[in-house]
C-alpha cells in the first residue's frame, strides 16, 4: 500500500496533469499554422517508440504535408547515426507556437495496416537505414531476448509472458540454420535459462554486446530472426525484411495487456506469429 505522501505526490501529479491538458486544449484552438508537430513526451520513449514517430512525419511528408515530430530525450544520438532523421524533427527552438499538435495516445501510431501500409514502411525503411545497414548479412539465427523492466518491477503483469516456452516453439518454425547470436539486455538469464536449449537446436551460441545501435544493426542484418514482444525487435525485423530477400521472422502474437488489446498490432502478417505464452 502506497505511503500517505507518496499517494499525495501522485494526486498531485495528475491534478496538475488534468490541469495542463485543459489548458493545452485551450491554447491548441489558437494555434493555425500550416505546420503539424507530433507532440512527443519530452523523456521517457525509447528508439522503438520513436521510429513510429519518425514513420509517421516521414509518409505524411511524403504525400505533401508539413508534419514533424517534436524533438525528446535520445533523439539526438539517433540522428547522428542515421541522418535522415533529423529533418524529420523539430527542436525546441524550432517549434513554432502556430503549429498544431497531435498525439495519438491510444495507438502511438504503431497499427501496422492503419497507421501506415508496407510500403510506406518500406520507403522509410529504404530512405533511413539502407545506407548502414547495406547487404552485409548475419547467417546464424539472431534471438532477440527483451528482459530489462518487462521483468521484476511494476511492468512484468503488463508485459510478462514465457519467454522459454515461446522459444522452444520458435525454434522449431525456423529453417535449418548453423550458430545462433542472442542480443538481450540481460545476458546472465539468458545464459541461465535459455542457452542449452538454443544449443541443443542449432549449436554454438554467442552473446552480442549490449549496445543499442550495434543490436538494432545485428537484427536488421538477421536472415533468421527470432524476435520478443519489443518494439526494438519490429524494428529490426522490419528493416531485414525490407532490405533484404529471404528472410525468416518469428515473433509472438502477444504483445502487452493492454485495454485495446493484448496481441501485437505492429505485426507484419506476413510474418510468422505464434499465439499463446502468456
């Protein structure tokens, strides 16, 4: 049970949350620009989060509109990396008050089929990574093993499942393959609880070193990928299926309990996407 303060502090918190989004919406019938600015939270999102963003600036742009996403914690680094991101941004002193905001709370702009087609991914995909991922490609299995705050804190009931049951089934939907490579941001229970059934299955395994960019890099090369319930896995699976021919991809279903719904929406159909584990 939460201590006194602590409940006061979030009271306080979403007082002034209701506050502030009665008076955005106030302001926001002033604002008439021309200009659109997805309103991204200042902190808080990661690159799986902000790719959705990114897309969705980038197919509006594409079909004449003036749409940018405004400019959080991190997007920098990314920017560095793959340039064609920054255009696609607007930094505190390049948002205008005039522009209009827009956030999609419900769905953050991730339904694959509705809030962009494969195409439109594709094309972002071509524009954005194409150059740094190149043809170079990874031959062994890639597992993509998501751990981190899913797992021991107040996340799990959300975003939980049975990682070692969803991999023995994987392991049997994909083609003969020789090694595997396991990127995770958490090695040791990897090691623990998954390592001697993956070598059972394929052989020698190897741990990737934890590093954002270089991971999304070793999905995004995979030919056989098995991937989690993580935005950072989409991405990596939508980028070798982008890129590159014969590709096979493997993911759960689920995706998070969540009000709308538990199964993943972000999944491209045509992958292979196995139910339960949850």
């Amino acid at each position: 049970m939460p201590s006194p303060l602590r409940a006061a502090r979030r009271l306080a918190r979403r007082t002034l949350d209701v506050a502030e989004s009665g008076i955005g919406r106030i302001v926001d019938a002033f604002r008439r620009g021309d200009r659109v600015l997805l309103d991204a939270p200042p902190a808080g999102m990661r690159v799986g989060n902000l790719l959705y963003l990114w897309l969705q600036a980038h197919l509006r742009r594409s079909s004449g509109s003036d749409v940018v996403v405004r400019e959080s914690q991190g997007m920098a680094d990314w920017w560095a990396e793959f340039p064609a991101l920054r255009p696609l941004t607007a930094q505190a002193q390049e948002v205008r008050f005039s522009d209009r905001r827009e956030w999609d709370g419900d769905w953050l702009y991730q339904r694959f089929g509705v809030d962009y087609s494969r195409d439109q991914l594709h094309a972002f995909i071509r524009d954005v990574f194409a150059d740094r991922v190149g043809s170079v490609r990874e031959e062994r299995l890639v597992v993509n093993v998501r751990r981190g705050d899913f797992y021991g804190t107040e996340f799990e009931p959300k975003h939980g499942f049975d990682i070692e049951s969803y991999l023995e089934e994987a392991l049997q939907r994909i083609p003969p393959v020789t090694g595997a490579l396991i990127v995770s941001d958490d090695a040791a229970w990897c090691r623990e609880n998954l390592d001697r059934m993956v070598r059972h299955s394929v052989g020698e395994v190897e741990y990737a070193t934890p590093d954002a960019l270089q991971n999304l890099l070793v999905l995004a090369r995979a030919r056989t990928l098995i991937g989690a319930n993580s935005t950072f896995s989409y991405w990596g699976a939508y980028v070798a299926d982008a890129l590159h021919d014969d590709v096979c991809i493997v993911m759960p279903r689920f995706h998070a309990r969540m009000a709308q719904q538990s199964d993943a929406f972000q999944l491209d159909p045509g992958w292979t996407a196995l139910d339960g584990f949850h």
